[in-house]
C-alpha cells in the first residue's frame, strides 16, 4: 500500500458513529454530490445505520468537514462510498487521510477487497493512492430498482 497521507494538525479522523452529523452529511452530498441526489433525509439517516460511518473534523471545534462511508460483510468485502470533502476544506489531501484513515480502521478485519466507483475527476487521486481498474469489470452486473 502507498505511503499515508498525513493530516494536519488542525483536523482529526473519527470513526466514532456517534459523531456523525447526519443533517450536515445529507447538506454536503445534497449540495456536492450527484449521486446522492433526490437522497433524503430520512434515507440517509438509514444509510448512515447501516454502514461503518467515517469523518474528519476541525480542531479544536470538532466541526465535520468530510464524509465516507464502507458497507461490509466484515470477513471478506468492503465497499466504500460517499467520499465527500467540503469544498473549503478541498486541496489539502484531507480526502487521501480520510480513506487512509477508513483503509487503516478496516485493515484489521482481513478484506480480500474494497471497492468503490470512482468519478472521472477523481478516479486519478485513486489510482496515484494505489487503486486499480476492477479486473473483468465486464464480470460485475446490477439490478436497478423500477
């Protein structure tokens, strides 16, 4: 795995469920996201219980500033999704740390593999963390609800 990205001094990585703000969650992915559009509140109060729920968060204030999320079997599969950084706090690698962050937390559980769908912006800040391409991505299928 590369290097970790350090975080500054002035943040903090939490994967404490407790400290997930879910209104500011749902306002960042409804403002930043296009995949979370039409999300509610309510489901993303769901989501949130039904993931491992990550953050990063100002010091001293304890203000959340980013979001993902890894839904997980626990044994054998993650899937981490909704990386999201609050555009005034974007360009300092805080998006790295908090996947690093997310990558250490679940390292002990011995994942044969975490996946994510990554954007065209950001799949480049993947692949230089040392993400690849799904091998045989013609393999994986999907059902979409009607």
């Amino acid at each position: 795995m590369p290097a970790s990205s350090p975080l500054p001094d002035t943040y903090e990585f939490s994967a404490d469920p407790d400290r997930i703000d879910v209104g500011r969650v749902h306002h960042l992915l409804a403002e930043h996201a296009y995949w979370a559009e039409g999300r509610t509140l309510e489901a993303q109060r769901a989501i949130v219980d039904a993931s491992r729920n990550y953050g990063l968060y100002t010091r001293p204030d304890g203000e959340q500033i980013a979001y993902a999320r890894a839904v997980t079997d626990g044994v054998t599969f993650a899937w981490l999704a909704d990386v999201i950084v609050e555009p005034a706090h974007r360009g300092r690698r805080l998006g790295h740390a908090l996947v690093d962050g997310i990558l250490e937390d679940l390292d002990p559980l011995g994942l044969k593999r975490i996946v994510l769908k990554a954007s065209a912006a950001g799949r480049p800040l993947y692949e230089r963390a040392g993400w690849t391409p799904l091998e045989g991505p013609d393999d994986w299928m999907e059902l979409r609800s009607r």
